[in-house]
C-alpha cells in the first residue's frame, strides 16, 4: 500500500478535490479525498468530500480501486463507501488492512465503527476475525503511540461482546486485543468468560497470555498445559511455556517443555530458537548461539521471525557492541582514504548490531571498497558522521568512534575477494597480520575473524586457534589485567568453537576485571547507545 509522496496538506487536497467535482472530474475528486485521508484521517471535511463523491458518482467504488500496489488512502476511503453502502463487515476489513500497514495512524477513529449498534449488523465470527487482523499488526504489550488509534477497535470489541456476550471465538479476539491495549484485567474476564463458553486450545492460549500479562504465572502455565492436552502436536504452546518458566526463573523445567517439543519436531523453529537461547542462558556458552545462527542460515524460509539470537547479543561485548577502546590510535604513513570510501564508513560504522551475523550482512556496503582504502580507514578513522548518534560519539568519547570506524573497517575486509578460498584468501592474510600486531587494530580485525566463524563453519577451527594463540600470550604477560586484555577475553567468550582452556582463560581475565574501569566504561557506553 505504497502512499503518495507529495507533501500537500490535506485541506490543500481537499481544496483541489472541490475543484475538481466542481467540473465534473470525479476520478482527480477520488485521488485528491483519498490523499487528504492520508493527510488527517479522521478529518470531517474529509469525509464530507467523500460523501459528495459517493452521491456525485451515485456509489462507484471503483474509484478507490484495490489491487497488489493500492494507495493506503483508496482503501480507507472504500472501507468507508462500504459501511454508507450497509457492507460494514467488508469495509472493516479493508480498515484492519490500513491498520496492519500503517498501525500508528487513526484509520478507524470514525463514527461507524465505534456505532453500538454496529456488531448487530455483524457475524460474530467475521468481527473476531477482524480483532485478529488488528492484533497481528499489534506488538504485546503495544506501545503507547499505537493505544491511541487502536481504541476504536477496542470499541468495537466492547460493542460486539454486549450483543454475543457468549462467543467464544469473539471473546477470546477480544480478550488479546485487550491485552495489547494494557486492558489486562479486561483481558482476563473475557478470556475466562470464552473458555467457560467452549474449552479450545486457541481459548486456553488467550487465557494464558491474558493470564501472564497479568502477573498470575501459576495460572497461566495451567491454561498452556490444558491447551497443550487439547492440542498435543501444537509445539508453539511448548515453546510458549518454555518461555513464561524461564521468565520466572524455573530454566530446568523450561529446558523440559522444550525437550519435549524437539523430540517431537528437531527443527520446529519456535522450539530450536528457543532452545538455544534457554541453554545459553543457563550456561553462557556461545556455541549455542552460534547453533542458532547456523540453523537461521540453513532455515531462510521459517514462518514468522524470532528475536531470540538478537535478545541473547544485545549489549553484551563483542557479540552485540563494540568494547571501549584502550588508548587513542596513532596514525601510521601511508595513503589516505578516499571521499567515497569516508562516506561509506561513516554511512555504516556503528557502536552496535543485532549479532555478528547481522554485522556481517551489514558490511556488504564495503564490499567494492578496494584494499588499499580499508586499510586507509584503518590508519586515518574519518571524523564521526554529522549524526545525532555521530555528535554523541564524536563529542563525548572521539576515541570510541575511531574503535567504531576500525571494527567496521575490518568487516569490510571480510568482503575483500570473497571468491577465493579462505586458506589461501587476502582477507585472512591481511586480517590476521592486524589481529596478531599491536594497537587497538588487533581486536577489531580479531572480531572480523570471529565473525567470519559465525557466519562460515569452515572457518570456525582456523579462527579458534587465532584467538586461543593471542589469549595465551596476553594472559601470561604483564597486560592481563588492562583493558585490551578484557576485551580480547570478550571476543574469546564470542568465538565459535574455542577450546574449554582458551575458554577458562578468558572467564579468569574477565572476573580478575569485574568492577574495574572496563565496567564503568561499560555502562557509560550503554548510556550512549541508548541516547543515540
């Protein structure tokens, strides 16, 4: 539902929609009154326009067609055609739709909707299914900027319920809109009264969440387990109570339901996610992350999208942010970067990403930076980008910037020549001469080599030895208590396959630092991330 990119205003469309019925030039009428809906949805005159239209053109609903590319304004504007035309049902329904596109704008803050006497007109059913459109456009809980022009469907739900106060499909909808809407105890009542009037497992689902999001654990690992004994070959339920066990501590358990489910189904996707990031909770272990990103590359096709390798990454050294760097970084001879490969840098480098993978897929913009400029941006950091989070780094920590511009630098290189075998490839060589020198470069060219490991199991022994090579030489000198050996410990935490040794090592190096700069810098860097 592409929009319009013109900046008019909408009483400037609605302007030129006049003109245009003045003249009789209905289909330039319904591309203006479509545009102003856009512009302010819930706009009287807006409405009063189209009501003109509709009488002028004696109810043409084709001109607000529907098609692959519709304009989010012709399909509002049908839907409210529809409900003057008595066929509210199919006008809702291109309303969830707008909804489902654009969830923040108030596409059904408008009298019909919200009309008591509308669910009257409506089969029950039809109306709960309407819900369900709207709650797959709602996060759980909703933020607040979406309560706001989600309320009239609420409304609506409210509406419905008073005249079908029995329907279990209905309240159950109801029940998980409700929920996203912060209306928790509402959601409870309804849920509760939908499974009283038919026990199934999508009702005990509802109540379960509902149930959850209240607060009452106990009660909603009960309504997951009967909708589990309704419906055994459902592995999201598993998943579902996986997940509400481990939230409140009980990981062993947690670890049980999930077991369950993949003796059932290894590669059920909610269940492997879940998995791995269950046991890398219980243990830390990275290789269970790893295992997660492995089967993520292997499965580009699963049914809906998870966020469980991005929560296990997210803020944590190397496999989420960059660490502080240690002291500033001293130029070396040599050319300078070119303009375009700056711009490049400083359009991608950024103190976080999702996980290593994710970083990886990022860098690809580096990809046609030749040789000679990556390493140029590795000896010359560009200034920080004229950003709000650029103005944050570049003012506050300059030093973390150039960290930044160097651990970007590297993943490029990882895309330097990527058809030639990595035994005997430039981006190893090269990568591994930084990784082994001195200076800052070194762990961000080590986390290019782990990244590569994440995202290339063939790379994964050949990587592991690097890293466990440098953490032995720094853990037995003088420097394995200053910064960069704490971060080299971190970016041995993140390598794939390392050695229980190595592993050891890198725990006693990170322990022997807990309280110390590193960790006050840690929640410095946070703060920023945060602003940014």
């Amino acid at each position: 539902m592409p929009e319009d990119d013109a900046a008019l205003s909408a009483e400037e469309e609605l302007a030129l929609a006049r003109l245009a019925l003045g003249e009789g030039d209905l289909r330039h009428a319904a591309d203006h009154i479509a545009a102003a809906l856009v512009r302010s949805p819930t706009l009287p005159e807006a409405h009063e326009a189209l009501a003109r239209l509709n009488a002028a053109s004696g109810g043409d609903l084709d001109l607000f067609p529907l098609g692959q590319q519709a304009f989010v304004g012709a399909v509002v504007a049908r839907a409210h055609l529809l409900a003057a035309a008595g066929r509210p049902a199919e006008g809702l329904d291109l309303l969830a739709a707008a909804t489902g596109y654009a969830p923040a704008a108030p596409w059904a803050a408008v009298p019909w909707v919200t009309a008591a006497d509308l669910p009257e007109r409506l089969d029950p059913e039809r109306t709960a299914r309407i819900l369900m459109q709207v709650c797959a456009a709602a996060p759980d809980p909703a933020p607040r900027r979406l309560r706001e022009p989600l309320e009239p469907y609420l409304t609506l739900a409210r509406n419905a319920i008073t005249v079908h106060p029995a329907h279990p499909l209905l309240l159950g909808a109801a029940s998980a809109l409700a929920r996203r809407l912060g209306e928790v105890a509402l959601a409870v009542t309804w849920a509760t009264r939908g499974v009283r009037a038919e026990p199934t497992k999508l009702g005990e689902v509802w109540l379960g969440y509902a149930y959850r999001s209240a607060g009452r654990t106990a009660e909603a690992l009960a309504a997951l387990e009967r909708a589990v004994a309704l419906d055994p070959d459902d592995l999201a339920v598993y998943a579902d109570i996986a997940g509400t066990l481990a939230d409140n501590g009980r990981l062993d358990a947690a670890l049980g339901w999930i077991d369950r489910a993949l003796a059932k189904d290894p590669a059920f996707d909610c269940a492997v996610h879940t998995a791995h990031r269950l046991r890398f909770q219980r243990d830390g272990d990275v290789d269970h992350l790893v295992a997660l990103a492995d089967f993520v590359r292997e499965h580009p096709d699963d049914t809906h999208e998870h966020g469980d390798l991005a929560e296990c990454c997210r803020g944590r050294p190397w496999l989420g942010q960059v660490t502080p760097a240690g002291d500033e970084l001293a130029s070396t001879d040599g050319p300078a970067p070119s303009a375009a490969a700056v711009r490049r840098l400083q359009h991608l480098a950024h103190p976080a990403w999702a996980h290593p993978p994710a970083a990886y897929d990022a860098a690809v913009g580096l990809a046609t930076v030749d040789l000679t400029d990556l390493l140029a941006l590795l000896a010359y950091p560009p200034d920080a980008p004229a950003t709000a989070l650029g103005r944050v780094l570049g003012g506050q920590d300059p030093a973390l910037w150039k960290r930044c511009a160097q651990v970007w630098a590297c993943l490029g290189l990882l895309h330097h020549r990527t058809d030639e075998p990595w035994e005997s490839s430039t981006r190893r060589r090269v990568l591994r001469e930084l990784a082994t020198g001195p200076g800052p470069a070194a762990d961000a060219a080590l986390f290019a080599l782990v990244t590569a490991a994440w995202v290339d199991p063939a790379t994964r022994a050949d990587v592991a030895a690097v890293v466990a090579g440098r953490l032995t030489e720094v853990a037995s000198g003088a420097a394995r208590r200053t910064r960069e050996a704490v971060s080299l410990a971190y970016l041995a935490r993140a390598t794939p396959a390392l050695d229980p040794a190595a592993r050891a090592t890198a725990d006693s190096l990170i322990a022997g630092a807990a309280g110390g700069p590193l960790r006050r810098l840690w929640r410095r860097l946070t703060a920023v991330f945060r602003r940014g």
